[in-house]
C-alpha cells in the first residue's frame, strides 16, 4: 500500500511538479487548490503527510494547519508547510505548530520528495 499524501497549492505550477515529483517517488498523491476543498478531500483521503502552501487564495496555510490540528484525524498528521518565505520569524511561526516542517521555494527538485519523507511517522 503507497503512502498518501495531500498537497494544497492554489499554483498550478508548483502543484504538478510537486506532484510529478511524488508519484515518481511512488507516493500515492491526492491534490487541492484551496483550503475549503483541502479539508474535505483529507477527511476521505486520511493522507499519512499533508504538503502545504503557505499562500492559499481562501485562508492561509498557517491558519489550515492550526483547523487540521483541531480535529482528532489530523491531531498529528505531519504537515510539510512549502513557501518562499525567508524571514526565520515567519519560519518559526510555522514550526511552533506541532508536527510541522518546512522546505523553501523555489523546491529542490532532487532533494524534494526525501525531505517530505523524513516527515513520515
């Protein structure tokens, strides 16, 4: 059985190579562009890693993770927060959420889909 993972990213650039990037890793990937579609795909999916944009169209990554963390399903789903953010502020608001990691854009295409495995429980 593959490893689900959801990824939310309102580019359609970054969502297909970060998709690409995870099928050809062998993860199973279910995508979504806002944070309204997010939650319901993740309630049926139950994804082992969510990949998340920091910068959604509808509310903000940040605010996502903290409704996902507020559900008894995704208590402690890892999320892999994505963004071109470099200020370590911003970094650190982001990690202080339980079960979190971050990798910058743009994404290292070599590097990428074994970082978002080491988040893997």
């Amino acid at each position: 059985m593959k490893t689900k993972i959801v990824i939310v990213d309102d580019n359609a650039n970054n969502l297909l190579l970060e998709k690409d990037l995870l099928i050809v890793a062998g993860f199973e990937v279910h995508t979504a562009v806002n944070a309204n579609d997010a939650i319901q795909l993740i309630k049926e999916v139950k994804p082992q890693v969510i990949v998340l944009d920091v910068q959604l169209p509808d509310i903000s990554g940040a605010e996502l993770a903290r409704i996902l963390r507020s559900s008894i399903d995704t208590v402690s789903t890892p999320i892999v927060f994505v963004t071109a953010s470099v200020l370590q502020s911003d970094i650190d608001h982001l990690l202080s959420i339980p079960d979190s990691a971050y990798i910058s854009k743009p994404i290292n295409t070599r590097t990428f889909s074994k970082q978002v495995s080491q988040c893997i429980k």
